[in-house]
C-alpha cells in the first residue's frame, strides 16, 4: 500500500513542482538501519517530498500538536508518522516524547529508516535555525545498545514557499558518526558537527518562474484558483500553505479530472478524442522533474 501510495505521491510531485533536483541518488538505496537528519523550511512538504524519494518505507517524526485529533493521528499514522512534541504545545505532553525516542531506536534496531527535522521547529526559510536534542537522544538510545545506524544529512531548499512551478534542491550526503553520544557533551559536539555539514547542503534555488502558461495550465486554473484561495484562508498566518495545498490538490483533482471528463462526454465529445488529447496535455507538460 505504501508503495501504490508513494507512486501516486511522486505524480503529484511531479504537477505540483517545475523541478526537483535530487543530489547523491545513489543513496536512495540505501539499505539497513538508516537515520536521515534533514533541515525543515516547509512544513509536511519536506517530509511528501524527502519520503518520496527513497526507494523504501520511511518513519517521520512529526510535530505532536497535529496529532491531536482521531482522525488526523488515525491518518498520519498510516503515513507512518510518529509525534513528538515542543514545550508550546504544553508541558502535560513532553512525557510523550520518550515514546517516540525508544520508538525510534527500536525502528533502527529493526532495519528501518526514520525521518527527522533536527531544527525542531519549521519556519518558511532556506536558512538553518539552531538544533534540538531530540536527534542526538534517539542516537544515544541506539548506542546505548551498540546499534550504529547509517546517517544521512538532507539538505532541502525552494525558490517560494506559496504555490505550484517550485523548485526545488535536495542534497544527500552521508554523515559518519565518530564517537559514541553518552553525555551531554557529546549531544552538543554532535549537533555542531551536523550544523556545519548540513549548513553546505543547502544548495541555492534558482528564482526564475516555474510556470509556463500551456493548455495544461488553464485546463486546471479555476480549479486550482479555487483551491489556493480556499487554502490561504485556511492556513494564513502559519507555514502550512505548501503543505496543505499539495494534500487537497492530490485529493480532489483526480475529481475534478473526472467532472472534466463527464462535462466533455456530455457535449457528445467522444471518449478516444477526450483521453487522447488530455494525455497529449500532460505529455507535454513544459515542466521537468530531474534526479542527478
């Protein structure tokens, strides 16, 4: 299931951004326990399109606050997303954040591959905010027990932060571990040796326009109008714009390709002409996603 998901996911993608420049693909093989520490500029949108890229099931840690609703844990956790959680949402919950630091030494123990956002916090900026403990603390649960994952650093970055045509720079590298983290110290010596890595992987976007006004562009204008203002409304004031309108977008446009469809059919257009000529749209399509 996480598979057929993922390959929807990277359709969307490949709409929602003019370009994706993936660096080091090789790693994306990666196999074994793997720790992949990336820096988090745009909300879920880091994880879609990090997660998307590696060629097997990844485990995001995600910020606790969205958790809070049944529906929203029931889903996330389907996404295989686990909560951690900051000070700002309230001191009754921090004891839960142990939950997910054993949960994931235990995941890397099993083989698997976990996800997370060393600055903790997201905000709509290339630039790197100061680090959390939280990664150093899920590495030190695994030392403890003589288990030394593989290390990614992924360094995501975007020309916008609002809207479709984006694109966009990941960087992999690896980052070898040199001594076991067991004080606070080390926790420290860690995340400054991290700092300075991750800080040369957060490559410079190109700012030129993304979109090219082509028959597929105004096929989908009103719908995606619609939809961008709805979503503004929505998430004006924090950094969930991205995100949210990639999620309602992957939702409700195979529908709104459907309505297209039936409105076509019942002006009598034949169905071969209708198929044929919306695959000629996306065929041609003047946007390119690229993996170097």
């Amino acid at each position: 299931m996480i598979n057929i998901l993922k390959l929807f996911i990277r359709a969307g993608l490949w709409l929602f951004c003019a370009e994706i420049n993936t660096k080091n693909k090789y790693l994306l093989n990666t196999s074994g326990p793997l720790l992949i520490i990336a820096n988090h500029p745009n909300s879920f949108l880091d994880a879609i399109i990090i997660g998307s890229r590696y060629n097997r099931k990844i485990h995001f840690l995600a910020r606790g606050d969205v958790f809070t609703k049944k529906l929203h844990r029931f889903l996330l956790g389907l996404l295989n997303m686990i909560p951690v959680y900051r000070l700002r949402e309230g001191k009754e919950f921090l004891h839960l954040n142990e939950y997910a630091f054993i949960e994931s030494a235990r995941l890397l123990k099993n083989n698997e591959a976990v996800l997370i956002f060393i600055e903790g916090t997201c905000l709509n900026t290339n630039h790197l905010q100061p680090f959390k403990k939280g990664t150093a603390r899920i590495l030190e649960a695994c030392n403890r027990v003589n288990l030394f994952p593989q290390i990614h650093l992924a360094g995501i970055s975007y020309n916008n932060f609002k809207g479709i045509g984006k694109r966009v720079n990941l960087c992999l590298d690896q980052f070898t571990e040199t001594t076991p983290i067991i004080t606070p110290k080390d926790r420290v010596a860690f995340n400054n040796a991290v700092f300075e890595k991750l800080s040369a992987l957060i490559l410079p976007t190109a700012h030129t326009p993304g979109i090219k006004k082509n028959a597929l562009y105004y096929l989908n204008l009103p719908f995606y109008h619609f939809t961008y203002a709805f979503v503004d409304k929505k998430t004006r004031g924090t950094v969930f714009f991205d995100s949210v309108l990639f999620s309602v977008l992957f939702f409700l446009y195979p529908f709104y390709l459907l309505f297209i469809i039936s409105l076509l059919q019942f002006i009598s257009i034949p169905q071969p002409i209708i198929f044929g000529t919306l695959s000629l749209m996306f065929l041609l399509r003047n946007q390119t996603m690229s993996i170097s």
